[in-house]
C-alpha cells in the first residue's frame, strides 16, 4: 500500500513539535524542583514555584498532544481502513484533560496576568518616586536659564543626598531695564521643603514686580510666609536686582550666606541685610546699592557650597572669594562648575546638602 505524503509530512512536523514541548516541559519540571527545594530551605518564592509548576503542565500537555497526532497521521498514512482512525481517539484524552483543568489553567493564567500588571504598576511607582525630585528640581533650580541681554549667566545646581530638593533660584526680568537674580534655601528636606521653596520663588516675583526695593518685598513674602509656614521651616534668600540704566545693583539677603562681588578690581562680601524668612513675622529688611560697571560680577550661592565637609573643616566662605580673587574674568559657567568641583575634591564624602550656584556678569 502506497503511503500518503502529506499525512507523514504533517506526522514529522507532529513529532517535531512533540520533541520541542516535552523537552521544553521537562526543563520546566526542573527548574519548578529546584524552586521548590528553595522554598523549603528559605520559606520563600513561593510564588514562583507555583508560576513553574503552571508552566511545567501546559508545556507537558501540549507536547503530548502532539506525540499521539504524529503518531496516529503516521498509521493513518499507511492505512486506510477506520480501524486505524482508532489511535486519533487517544486524543480525547488530552482532550478531557484540557476541559476537566481548563477553568484552573485560565486562573493561573490571570493570577500570572494579574501579577504582572502588580508588578509594573510598582515599578511604575518606583520610576515616579526618582523622577519627582527631579522634576521639583528641573523647577526649582532650572539647568538652562534664558538668555539675557546685556548680562553672562552661569548657574549649578546638584541635589544632596535628600528625596527633595530645597534650594533655588531664578532670574527674570522685573522691569524695562530691571533684572532680578534670586537665590534661596528652605531648611529641612522632602516633599514640604520643596512646596515653600516653589511658594518662595513665586510669590517673590510678583512682590519683585510690585516693589523696586528688594528689602520691602522681603518683607511683604515674609509677613505672607509667617501666617503659612510652621515654626521649624525656615528660609534663606538673597536678591539681587541690576538696572541697567542706571548701572547698579541693588541687593538684599534674609539671613542667606555672603554673596560676593566682583567690582573695581576687588572682591567684596555681601552679607544679610535682615532675619531668615519667617523667624519673625515683623522683622525688618534693608538693601544695599552699589554701582555696576562692565565686567562686574555678583555670585550667589546655597550654604551646601560653603558647608562642603572634610572631617571638622568647612570648604568655607574665603574658598569661595578666593576661587573669584584668583580669575574674576574667566565665562560664570566655568565659575560655578569650578566651584562646585572644589567643595566635590574638598569634601571626604559625597555633599550631603543641596548646592546651588548663580554668577551674573554685566557686560
């Protein structure tokens, strides 16, 4: 009797298919062994063995089914009488498995479904609690500043080792021929330090837009502050306000480190001008006006940069004069990346607070 090509073609492919799922399910039945020997040694994973053992059982059962077709399209090729059709009853039996365990296979399936939506709707928690710093940050101390005429910019920021950040800055203008450069630092860190310093930085420019003393616009966020902020949250700030008409800076600082300018061949020191933010609902600021000419420079900066620890000693406010006495002339940018690469080799750890760093040139 002539055989029939295509049912051994087919019958070989069977076999083939049979081959690949039971070798693939007695693997399986290894690693759901091994699992197992895990969970009894630790008390642990056992999830995963159960995720095995599914996985085991459909593999062995698939390639089952395809051992008994190869087999029976293999007689049937040779064979025509219907005796021969009797090995294609062996099918009902995985057949009647499938039905019997169906319901629990489609359980395992959306449990294992389930699971995995679990999971990456974890990992989609964990990627949210990295990127919000990031994001409060990108707000709070932006890394590109926009061009602004008449005047060089170079800006720095790096977070500490806190979850959110509380420092910043910002520069804008406030006038025709009015600029103002701010820079600040909540005490604490998280998630309250970083919603005052967002506060801070915009109701500062409405006040900036609303004064042209600096000092009484500190005092207008500080009476607002002083009704909001609890007794333990305080504020560090300093602004510096250029006109560019009349050639001069105006500056104010609430309790905020030195800034330093760069004019007439000197460096000098611009302390605070009145109390931190909120550490007295009535206390009074005043400003300080100096002449601007070409090529002068005020730097601001957050005390994680002064404070930049080695054992007992502080980086430290003269590092910092110093690193401007010795090139005033050299791009803000440089400036600020310089510096805070010092306080980096100065300190014997990573700079545990935030840094922030502004440097504006008048042209």
């Amino acid at each position: 009797m002539i055989a029939k090509p295509y049912l051994l073609a087919i019958a070989a492919g069977c076999g083939v298919a049979a081959f690949i799922w039971l070798r693939s399910s007695f693997r399986l039945q290894r690693s759901w062994h091994r699992i197992e020997r895990m969970v009894g040694e630790f008390g642990r994973g056992r999830e995963a063995a159960d995720l095995a053992h599914f996985a085991f059982r459909k593999e062995l059962h698939t390639g089952l089914v395809y051992a008994i077709l190869a087999v029976s399209l293999a007689v049937k090729a040779f064979n025509d009488g219907m005796a021969f059709d009797l090995p294609l009853l062996l099918l009902a039996g995985p057949i009647v498995g499938s039905v019997i365990a169906g319901r629990r296979f489609l359980k395992q399936a959306q449990d294992s479904e389930t699971r995995s939506l679990l999971e990456r709707r974890a990992e989609e928690v964990l990627e949210q609690e990295i990127s919000a710093p990031k994001a409060w940050s990108a707000r709070l101390a932006p890394q590109e500043l926009p061009p602004i005429a008449g005047f060089e910019v170079g800006q720095v920021y790096e977070a500490g080792t806190g979850l959110m950040a509380g420092d910043f800055y910002d520069l804008y203008h406030v006038g025709p021929s009015r600029l103002a450069a701010v820079i600040g630092d909540v005490s604490g860190h998280g998630i309250e330090a970083s919603i005052t310093a967002f506060q801070v930085k915009y109701l500062l420019r409405v006040f900036l837009r609303e004064y042209r003393d600096p000092a009484q616009a500190l005092e207008e966020l500080n009476l607002v502050l002083s009704t909001q902020s609890t007794a333990d949250e305080l504020v560090s700030l300093c602004v510096a306000v250029f006109d560019t008409e009349a050639r001069t800076v105006r500056f104010a600082s609430a309790g905020h480190p030195p800034a330093w300018l760069w004019h007439d061949g000197q460096v000098r020191s611009l302390g605070a001008t009145g109390p931190l933010l909120t550490l007295d609902p009535k206390g009074t600021y005043t400003s300080r006006e100096m002449d601007l000419g070409s090529g002068d420079l005020v730097l601001l900066y957050t005390d994680g940069l002064a404070e930049a620890r080695s054992g007992e000693q502080l980086f430290g406010e003269d590092r910092i004069a110093q690193a401007l006495r010795r090139d005033p002339h050299q791009d803000p940018t440089v400036l600020c990346k310089g510096l805070l690469a010092a306080a980096r080799d100065f300190a014997a750890a990573p700079l545990i607070d935030d840094v922030a760093i502004l440097a504006i040139r008048r042209i």
